[in-house]
C-alpha cells in the first residue's frame, strides 16, 4: 500500500488501473511558491521539484509510509503554464497554444519520511492544431470546469484528443503521471505484490 500525495483524478485511475494499492492523502504545499522559488529552472527540474516537495510534504504526516508525489507542467514558447484560474484564463491558454507544440513535463517522486527514494520526469511533446475562436468556445462548454484542473486545459482520454494533431510522447505522461517508471520504481523497493524482484 502507498500514500498517493495527489487528489488529481486521472493519477488515482491509473493506479487503480494498474492495481497499485493506495489510499489518498492530497498535498498541501504551495506550488506556487515553490516555482517562485525556483525561477527561472528547467522545465524538468521545476516538475521534479514539486513532486518532491509534495511527496516529503505528505510523508511527514505518514511516518513509515510509502509517499507518491507527481507533478505536471506545461512550456509552450517558452511560457510556462499552470492549470487555467477559470474559464477566461483556459480559453486564453487554448488561444496561445493554437498551432504550437505543447511540450508537457511529467515527475513522479516516491519518499518516505525525509528521504527521497527515487523520482524521474518525463516530457510528452503535443502538437496542437489551429484552434479557431469558435471551437475553444464550444470544446470548453463541453469540457468545463472538469478540464480546469488540468495543465494544458484538456483530457487526452477525452474530448482533448480534438486539439491535436500529433503527439510524441508516453501515453501516461500525457495523463499526468510516468506511471511505467513509477512501476518500476515501486518493483525495486519491492512494493508490488506479485511481482518478481528484477
């Protein structure tokens, strides 16, 4: 059993999906802060970073427990995005990412008490289509509010997949989370029931 420092509903479906136990106690860090701190870091570094922060944040709460912390972000034209504040900021979000490449950076950190065991991240590179005025305004009525609480203003498992034209990267990634590296992290340290050691 982990601790999954996250309430992002597309992370807990893939552990479920994987049949990763866990239970759920969300982060409370300030994310934003932390990214203040930070600068003007990498992209990878700033994701990896929060997902750090969230985790050792929660563990400390958890003695003894297993934290999963992860991380998404996005940098389109070298602009950094957060998740949109409200509808207005989406929309102006999807207006800025028409017919650019979305590179979205995903990190995952697994830690227990003070102690960082593993973390990675993970780029996915989203090639978005021309989106007119009147699509985003129609993809939003369908996709609002769920979609205000993703980086990049969609959901690549739904209607989402309209604002692309191409996508290079892992498919979990895209989700939030590098869940095959988070797999395989959770093997080494043994915390995956039925599975050999490697």
């Amino acid at each position: 059993m982990i601790v999954l420092a996250s309430k992002s509903a597309s992370r807990r479906a893939m552990l479920e999906a994987a049949d990763i136990a866990f239970t759920v106690k969300p982060s409370q860090v300030d994310e934003r802060a932390i990214e203040e701190a930070l600068g003007e870091a990498a992209p990878h570094d700033v994701a990896l970073a929060l997902a750090r922060a969230k985790a050792l944040g929660v563990s400390r709460e958890t003695p003894g427990e297993l934290v999963l912390g992860s991380d998404s972000l996005v940098v389109c034209d070298g602009v950094r995005f957060d998740k949109p504040a409200d509808r207005a900021a989406a929309a102006k979000h999807l207006r800025f990412f028409s017919g650019k490449v979305m590179h979205l950076h995903s990190a995952a950190a697994l830690t227990r008490g003070n102690e960082v065991l593993w973390a990675e991240a993970a780029e996915a590179r989203l090639h978005v289509a021309a989106l007119s005025d009147d699509f985003i305004e129609r993809y939003l009525e369908a996709e609002w509010p769920e979609v205000g609480h993703c980086v990049g203003v969609f959901r690549i498992e739904g209607r989402g997949v309209q604002l692309f034209d191409a996508i290079e990267g892992d498919y979990f990634t895209i989700l939030g989370m590098p869940l095959l590296k988070v797999q395989s992290a959770l093997r080494a340290l043994g915390h995956l029931e039925g599975h050999p050691q490697p």
